[in-house]
C-alpha cells in the first residue's frame, strides 16, 4: 500500500491550517457548512455530468489504485524476458509455451510471448501488441480524467459560493458590525474551492497519470523484448537492449545477471499482474 501518498495529503492540509492560525485565524472559521456543500457538492454534480456513465462505478477502484497501485518491477521483467529468450535458443520457440504454462510471469508478456509461439511475424506481433497497449492507456486514463475534470470546476465553484455569500451580504448592510465576518466567511467558498483543487483533486489526476507513464513504459518494454525474442537474438544482447527502460543504473541490477548458454538457467520470477 502507498502510504506516502495519504501522508503527503495530511502534511499539505495541516500546512494550510497552520498558515491560518498563525496568521491570528481559527480553525472554526475554515469550516463553512454552506461553503462546503456548494463547493464539494457541485463540483460532485458538475463533474458527473461530463464524464461518461461508465466511468462513475469505477471512481473507488480509481482511489484504490491510487492507494495500492499495482506497479510493474521492471527489472524483475527484463530478468524473465531474459530467461525466456535463454529457453528459445535452446530449445525452440515452442519450449516457451510449456514455460509460460506453468510459470507466474505478467499477463502482458505472457500474451506476447504466445503470439510468439503461434508463429506470428515480428511486425504483427507489434502491431497487436501495440494495439492492446493503447487500449489499455485509455481505459486507465480515464480515472485520471475524472479527478482533472473536478480539479477545474473546484475554484470556479469557490468563486461562486464567495459570490452568493457577498450578494447575501451587500443585501443587508443594516449590520455594519457584522459586515466585515460576513465578508470573511464569504470568500471562505473560495478557500475550499482552490484548496480541494490544488490538495486532493489535481494531486490525484497527476498521480494516476504518472503511475500510468509507468505502466506504459514499461510495456513497450514488454514489445521490444518479445519483439527481440521472436527475432531470435542472443539473450544478452536483449538485456543490453532493455537496460535503459531498467529502474536502477546499470551494474546496481537486482538479482543475478540471466545464464548465457548453461546447463541451468535461472527460473523466472513471479511478476505482479
């Protein structure tokens, strides 16, 4: 689980709560009851209306993936890619399926080493590799639509209720004790709405974006290495090939470097889907 993301949250809100009090605030004017409804209540309703139906069931798996995002270990992956290209120069294109069968390895490479088996040339194994991958971008994007949508309606919202809350003011200035809190309170609609948009919604749009490059990047990797793969080059030359996609520099791997040609190769390492 990502713990650092909640605890970077809690740290940027206590900022914005301590900025008030030393100013000579208190915390009990921040909380606006009106404020809050109009702000988080329509951006709730202005973001549902622009996203797709389809999308608002899985706004909690959005969240959850924030939380436990499932990130591919691309070094334990290029270990396996290398591993399997061992096993088909020496023993042939077919041993991979058998390997893929009764080993653990990430669903992505697993299908592109089947189209390997099948006999498929290297630029439709590409093509279709290509295509799965660009799917499976704009399924995951759309989680971090939803969050970027109401992280622009968040301020506009602020501004309105700040608007409300002076109409409501300039309405009744029998009071002019009153008018200087009322005024306060006022634009307390727009302190949520820039606070909600700049703390919670577009933090999370951008996490999800960035875990996604993640994932992305790491399955054109997949590509290039079922592609070289079903080219039949030396194992080492494909680990060469894949260092730069690697998490670490190279000479700081994890994990021993594949066989090149023995009698035993290492086993391939179980990769999270």
């Amino acid at each position: 689980m990502d713990i650092i993301t909640p605890i970077a949250f809690v740290i940027a809100v206590m900022a914005v709560v301590a900025a008030d009090v030393l100013d000579g605030g208190a915390i009990q004017a921040l909380i606006n009851i009106p404020a809050m409804v109009l702000v988080l209540g329509g951006t709730m309703g202005a973001t549902v209306m622009s996203v797709a139906n389809s999308d608002l069931r899985k706004v909690p798996s959005y969240l959850m993936k924030v939380l436990r995002p499932k990130l591919t270990k691309v070094d334990q992956t290029i270990d396996d890619i290398a591993v399997l290209a061992e096993v088909a120069r020496r023993e042939g294109l077919l041993r991979l399926e058998d390997e893929i069968s009764k080993r653990s390895v990430a669903p992505f490479l697993a299908r592109g080493v089947q189209l390997i088996v099948d006999g498929a040339d290297e630029d439709r194994i590409r093509m279709l590799m290509e295509q799965e991958l660009s799917i499976f971008e704009a399924r995951e994007s759309s989680g971090a639509v939803f969050f970027e949508t109401a992280g622009g309606f968040a301020p506009t919202l602020g501004i309105i209720g700040t608007v409300v809350g002076l109409v409501s003011v300039l309405s009744n200035l029998s009071n002019i004790q009153k008018l200087a809190p009322s005024i306060a309170t006022a634009f307390i609609a727009t302190l949520w709405g820039v606070s909600s948009a700049n703390l919670f919604w577009l933090p999370i749009s951008n996490k999800m974006k960035n875990t996604l490059r993640h994932e992305v990047q790491a399955r054109e990797m997949v590509i290039e290495g079922c592609i070289a793969i079903a080219a039949g080059k030396n194992p080492r030359l494909i680990t060469e090939q894949l260092e730069m996609f690697r998490d670490e520099k190279p000479g700081k791997k994890k994990g021993a470097e594949p066989a090149q040609g023995g009698e035993d190769s290492p086993e391939l390492k179980v990769v999270g889907k």
